[in-house]
C-alpha cells in the first residue's frame, strides 16, 4: 500500500526517476547517490556471492523506504548490496545529502525508516532460520506457491515466469540446485517446467511437499 505522507516528502524535495527493466539502481561497495521513493514498478536488492552469484535480500515496492540506500545515505558509508529493476519503474529520488538533512528535520520519516528498519531484521532472521532448518525443497515449494499466488484447494493453475537462476538467488542456493529440485517436483506432478516458466498444476500435492505448509 502507497505511504502516502511519504510519497508527498519525496514529491516535494525530490526528482522524478525513471528506470527500464533490468536496469541497476545503484551498486553494492559504491557511495550512496540519492535515495529514492518508488510510485510504480519493483526493484531487486540483492548482494553478491561467489561464483558471480547472486543472493536476493528483498524487494522495493511503490510506497516503501529502501533500508540499504537509506542506511548507505545516513552513514555515508558504502552501499552494502547492489540493486535492479525487476521490471520498469518510476518514483522520485533525493539526493543523499538531502535526505540526510530532511531525516535531521522530520520525525515522521525518522518512524518510518525505524518501521522498516525493524521490518527488515525480522524478515532477516526468518531467511537465516528457513536456510538452515528447512530443506530446499521445502522452501522451493513454499515460494512456488507464494510467488504464482496459488495456494491449497486453489482451482487451475498458476504460472511463474522466472528463471532457475532468478529463483536460486531468491533462495540464497545454487541454480543448480533450484534445477534438480524443480525436476524432482515435475516428476511428482506438482509443476510443469517449461522455457523460463514454472506452472503449478497441482498446488494441494505441491504444499504437501513443505513441512512448513503441513505444520
């Protein structure tokens, strides 16, 4: 949901941006150039691992601060993860300088970024517990269903257009790995695998597949 006190601060002090899909916000060790508010479109914050791959930490949608370019901004330290438009988008941006002093002066955009500061954390925490605790299959399972919006007694199908290497990044694992299982899970009939989609044809088999989803 749009912050809608938020978005007028932006609006008020900021530029208007403008970002094609697939396009990189801003880069993971660099300094903090602005940071900005989103009105449409969805971007990838995501850090690098070995072997160039990639790990995804979250997701910036319309409305919502950006914890590692607000944090960057604030300590004028280098940006600890990188980011990428998911698809296109546009918003409004402040350059760091001014989002530092305007953080000085307004106390409702200091509570939000604690919001999403606390937000974030948890969600941090829940990542590290579901890495180390849960199978890949389960946690492939779970965000199958999650990510192409079907869920248990859901009537059809839901298609999910991503690659494996999109996903592997999403669940800190190897494409590999995100590869066999997805094979494994075709083999049960939860999904039909075809060329950069996954179709969830069966989404009460698949949820039996995750513990998560049986608890």
């Amino acid at each position: 949901m749009m912050n809608v006190a938020l978005a007028t601060l932006f609006r008020r002090y900021g530029s208007p941006v403008a970002l094609g899909r697939g396009s990189t916000c801003f880069v993971e060790k660099e300094p903090c150039r602005q940071v900005a508010l989103l009105d449409e479109g969805c971007v990838r914050i995501f850090r690098s691992r070995p072997g160039d791959r990639e790990g995804t930490l979250y997701r910036v949608v319309p409305g919502e601060l950006c914890l590692v370019s607000s944090l960057a901004a604030l300590s004028e330290q280098p940006l600890l993860a990188s980011a990428a438009a998911d698809e296109a988008a546009t918003g409004w941006a402040l350059p760091a300088a001014a989002f530092r002093k305007l953080f000085a002066q307004d106390e409702f955009l200091r509570t939000t970024f604690l919001g999403v500061l606390a937000r974030r954390l948890r969600a941090l925490i829940e990542l590290l517990e579901d890495t180390q605790d849960l199978s890949v299959d389960d946690r492939l399972a779970s965000y199958l269903l999650d990510r192409a919006r079907v869920g248990p007694g859901t009537a059809g199908a839901g298609r999910l257009d991503m690659t494996h290497e999109k996903i592997a990044a999403d669940l800190w694992t190897a494409r590999e790995v995100v590869s066999r299982a997805l094979k494994g899970l075709e083999q049960r009939g939860c999904v039909r695998l075809e060329r950069g989609s996954i179709v969830v044809v069966d989404p009460d088999r698949l949820a039996g597949v995750s513990s998560r989803l049986e608890g």
